[in-house]
C-alpha cells in the first residue's frame, strides 16, 4: 500500500479552539490549544489553566472542573500533573 492510499480517506481536521475571557481587561477571544496550560492537582483547588491573554497580556488562571478538564485534554492542550510531597 502506498501512502497516498493509505490516507485517501482521511479528512482534513480543523484546529481545535477555545473560547476565553480575561477577567483584567474583560475581552472575549479564541485560543488554539496551543496557547492553554491545564493544571491537574490533587483537588478541584489545585486543579485549573491558564493562558496569557492575547489582548492585554495578563497571565490569566481559572479553575478547571471534571468537564473542562475533558474539553481541554482532549482538545490537546499541554497537561502537567501536579504531585503533593508528604
């Protein structure tokens, strides 16, 4: 099979984005994946993203619960999962 055949079926995908607001400056904008961090703690308070906006350029975080973490992982933003010590 050649590659050409291999992918003849496939579509192109669009970019996934996401809607964002900054609570600073209070602009309404989309984001690539790309441009999102997500956060994964050991509770919902140690659990958010976080971006800079594109705007005003405030380092902006928002808590992240269960479903936005889902949207965000899998529209594949960038996790890191945090680790308490003890």
């Amino acid at each position: 099979m050649t590659a050409a055949a291999a992918f003849a079926g496939m579509r192109r995908v669009s970019p996934v984005v996401f809607k964002a607001g900054c609570p600073d400056c209070r602009g309404s904008f989309e984001l690539a994946a790309s441009a999102l961090r997500l956060a994964i703690g050991a509770t919902s308070r140690t659990t958010f993203y976080s971006f800079t906006c594109p705007e005003c350029g405030s380092a902006v975080r928002k808590p992240a619960g269960e479903r936005v973490v889902e949207l965000l992982t899998g529209g594949g933003v960038r996790t890191l999962r945090l680790h308490s010590t003890v």
